[in-house]
C-alpha cells in the first residue's frame, strides 16, 4: 500500500512525492534530520528529536527555523494518516532548492520532507539474540554532533560490517577507542559493574536514547563513568548494548568475532532495553492523547 508523504507543504502519495534534483540536500548533503520512535501510534520523545533538529540546523546556519509548534503538528498527521501503530517517522529538512552553487542561497525556503516507516521497534525479535557488531576506523567528519544526511561512512560501516558476516560496525578513533556506533551510540558495562559511554563531545551523536538510558540507570545498580572506552575493554566486557530511536537498546553478543560474556544478551542490557521502551511508551502515549483530530486530505495525482 502506498505511504502518503510530506513534501513542502504537502501530503501526497509516495510515488508522486518528488524532490528537485537542485535540492541542495540532494547535491551537497546540506540538509539535517531526525528519526522518531511510534508507539502505539504514537511519537516517543518529540520534543527531545526536535530540539536537537532545531539545535542541528543552528550549527548549520540555517536561516529559518520552523518551530515544534510547527513540525509536530505535521508528525502525527502523517503518522495518522499511515494508520501507523509502531515503527519510525522521517523528517529531513534541507537549505532549500537552488542552482548548483556551494555558497548560501540568499532568499531560499528550506525543503520540509517528513516520511514513516512501518517496523518492529520494540517487538524486536533481534533484541532476544543480540547483535554482532565490528569495528571500523571512525572516518567522519569533526562534527559528529550535528544531525547532517552525510551519512557515506556509517553506509561503508554497515556495508563492511555485512561483507564480514556480522549485523553492525562500532567506529573508533585513532587511539583504538570507540566513538559510536554507525547509527546509535555505544555502551559497555565492565566486570565490576559500570556503565561505560563515551562523554558528549562533538565525536558522537548526542542520542536521545542515550539520554534516556542513562536516567534509567537509577533503576539499576549500575554506576556511570562518561569516558572513552577502547576496543580492548569493549571485547572483554561483561555487557555491551547500544541504543538508539530505532532500536531503544539493542544487546551486543559479539565483537570483532569475541564473545561477550557467554554470547547471550547481559541481564543489565536485557532490564534497560526494557525500562527505555516502557519509558518511550509513556512517551507516546502522551503525545497521542494531544494528536490532531481530524486526518487531511492526500492530493491525488
Ligand atoms: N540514528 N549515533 C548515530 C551516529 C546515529 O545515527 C544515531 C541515530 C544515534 C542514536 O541517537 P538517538 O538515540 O537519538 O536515535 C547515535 C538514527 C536512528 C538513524 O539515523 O536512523
């Protein structure tokens, strides 16, 4: 069945959703974006995902911002419209359309694309095995906390973590520490029972599952120390997980082919995969009792 899509201003179906290709999104990757989880038809953490947007495009120099007052209302629109019960919804927003040139427009609206996707978030049946994961050189650029569609290196990432029979690859720098993963953050838990997760920095993506993971950590017994971690102390650690909007925390059962612990996913990472769920579906469950209430029209062709 097709999607209905947003594109500047409208809500079409996908196969007449059309961008430029003067789109400087399209020519230079200058466009940023956001991914947020729906739950029970509703978006978890919104207002994180677009506070961040609005703090990606500011780095960016963007000239115009629209506000959550007015992305949001659009969000659940299409989420509505798509009868979507559980899965992510897209937004990209790129310095508009223009004749090839790498300077600024002047006068230039922004382009506003926002899509969903229908997928298993929460019930994951992934979660329950683990994933494995390799490591690969970080080779991205120094703003790592700016939201940008640049996303060339996690693609290679993920294509060699593919060709090398494994499900994702965790990034690291030059001194063998991780960054993150190549689309979530990473996170190890030691033998004696700390939560290790590189500080925020313009390295990493400042994720707001991570966030949320870390205000779980109350619940635990677990205590954090934000510090690099190398791929030595990752390979011997007692848990490693990661997280992100689209996986909430996703066990990591094996790096660069070493078992961690006995290959099953940790206690720890099992309860916070948990916790971050029940806490995004209260998320949701909150931004839909305030939805709109009436669906709008998809233009046909
Ligand atoms: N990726 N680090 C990177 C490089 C990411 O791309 C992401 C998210 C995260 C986790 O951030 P958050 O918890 O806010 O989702 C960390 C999204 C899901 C994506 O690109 O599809």
């Amino acid at each position: 069945m097709s999607r209905t899509v947003y594109v500047n201003g409208e809500f079409l179906p996908e196969e007449n959703a059309k961008i430029s290709v003067f789109d400087r999104g399209f020519l230079f990757a200058d466009a940023a974006y956001e991914v947020f989880p729906v739950l029970g038809g509703g978006i978890a953490d919104a207002d994180a995902h677009l506070a961040r947007l609005a703090r990606s495009l500011d780095e960016l120099n963007f000239p115009t911002f629209y506000t959550p007052d007015e992305y949001l209302p659009l969000l659940k629109t299409l989420v509505r419209n798509n009868k979507l019960e559980e899965g992510l919804v897209y937004i990209q927003v790129s310095r508009g359309i223009q004749d090839r040139d790498f300077n600024f427009p002047k006068n230039t609206d922004p382009s506003v694309v926002m899509f969903t996707q229908q997928k298993s978030v929460a019930e994951n049946p992934v979660a329950k095995t683990g994933i494995s994961v390799i490591t690969v050189p970080d080779i991205r650029w120094q703003r790592c906390d700016i939201k940008t569609v640049g996303l060339l290196p996690a693609c290679l990432a993920k294509a060699e973590a593919a060709r090398q029979g494994a499900d994702d690859a965790w990034m690291h720098d030059e001194d063998n520490n991780i960054t993150e993963g190549s689309s979530n953050n990473a996170h190890i838990i030691t033998q004696d029972g700390k939560l290790v997760t590189r500080q925020l920095s313009n390295a990493i993506l400042h994720g707001i599952t991570r966030v949320s993971v870390l205000k779980l950590l109350e619940q635990t017994n677990l205590i954090l120390e934000e510090r690099p971690f190398s791929i030595a102390e990752a390979e011997a650690a007692k848990e490693a997980f990661c997280s992100s909007a689209s996986a909430f925390v996703m066990p990591v059962v094996k790096i660069n082919g070493v078992e961690i612990a006995d290959g099953k996913p940790g206690p720890h990472a099992v309860k916070l995969r948990e916790l971050c769920i029940g806490a995004a579906i209260e998320s949701a469950a909150k931004a839909q009792a305030t939805r709109p209430k009436r669906s709008v029209k998809v233009k046909s062709a």
